[in-house]
C-alpha cells in the first residue's frame, strides 16, 4: 500500500518539477493545488495558510520537501517541516534541481532546508536525510527518485520513530 505523503515545496519556483515527482504514482500525497486556489489560501492570512497545512498534512505519515534553488528561503516550508517532525511525521528532503522545468531547464542546487530547523542542540538535518538523486541529467535524476522514493521514505519514517 503507498504511504500518504505531504509533499513541501516552493510554489513559485519549483511547481512544474514537483508535479513529475507527484505524479509519479508510488505515493498518496494531498492533491495539487493550482496557482489560483494557492493564491486564495494566501489572500486570507497566515491563519487561513496554517490551517490549510494541517488539514492537507492530517492522516500523513512523512513530509517530502521537494528541494528547490530557492526552497530553504521559503518561510512556510520551513514551519511545515517543524510542524510534520514535531507531529511525529517522518521527514525527507529530496532534491530536484536537475528535473526540468516547464521551459526545459534544470536548476541549482539550493541549500538543504533541514539544516533551518533547530531540533536539539542542532538541527534537523543533523537527523533527518536529503537525498540527492544520481545521474547527471533529469532523465536519470527523474529515474532514481522514481527508484527510491519509496524506500527513503521509509527510512525517514523509521528515524523519526527512533528520535
């Protein structure tokens, strides 16, 4: 049975390369949400954007941050990688600067976005994995994540019920 994942990302920047991991079909994530309907949940305030997140993050086992150029700058995705940890959710990062883009470009790599949350005397990304795909190329960068996905989930999981 897949695991219902949430998938964390930086809309703006990243959304086209987050739908191929997305839509890979090995997992049960919250269902895309469009530009527009993004954009109504922030018009309402940071009280509307908090409860959007627990309620696409209820029933979750793991939160997948899909990491971007610019991800680890990204102040919702910091909160909702504190807030799945702290809810005893498994938490991985993956990167996918090297999937393309809509315009058939990859990215660069940015900073891990774990290393923003503060877990002991460290952070979470002293804890927690980011997973950086092999291959040169989105083809194969997009072939190993569809590979592993499921089993670094797994050991996300697996950490975060040892901690």
């Amino acid at each position: 049975m897949a695991r219902r994942v949430f998938f964390s990302f930086h809309f703006d920047n990243d959304f086209w390369r987050t739908q191929q991991v997305r839509n890979m079909g090995a997992l049960e994530g919250n269902a895309p949400v469009s530009a527009n309907a993004w954009e109504e949940v922030k018009a309402k305030g940071n009280a509307a954007i908090e409860r959007w997140i627990e309620d696409n993050m209820h029933g979750k086992s793991c939160v997948v941050v899909l990491v971007g150029s610019q991800t680890a700058s990204r102040p919702w995705v910091i909160h909702e990688i504190a807030k799945g940890w702290n809810d005893g959710k498994g938490v991985l990062a993956v990167r996918i600067d090297k999937l393309l883009d809509k315009d058939g470009r990859s990215s660069s790599a940015g900073s891990n976005p774990l290393g923003k949350v503060k877990h002991g005397t460290g952070t979470l990304a002293d804890v927690a994995p980011i997973k950086t795909p092999a291959g040169a190329d989105s083809k194969s960068a997009y072939a190993s994540i569809a590979d592993n996905i499921e089993a670094w989930i797994e050991e996300a999981i697996k950490i975060r019920n040892k901690a």
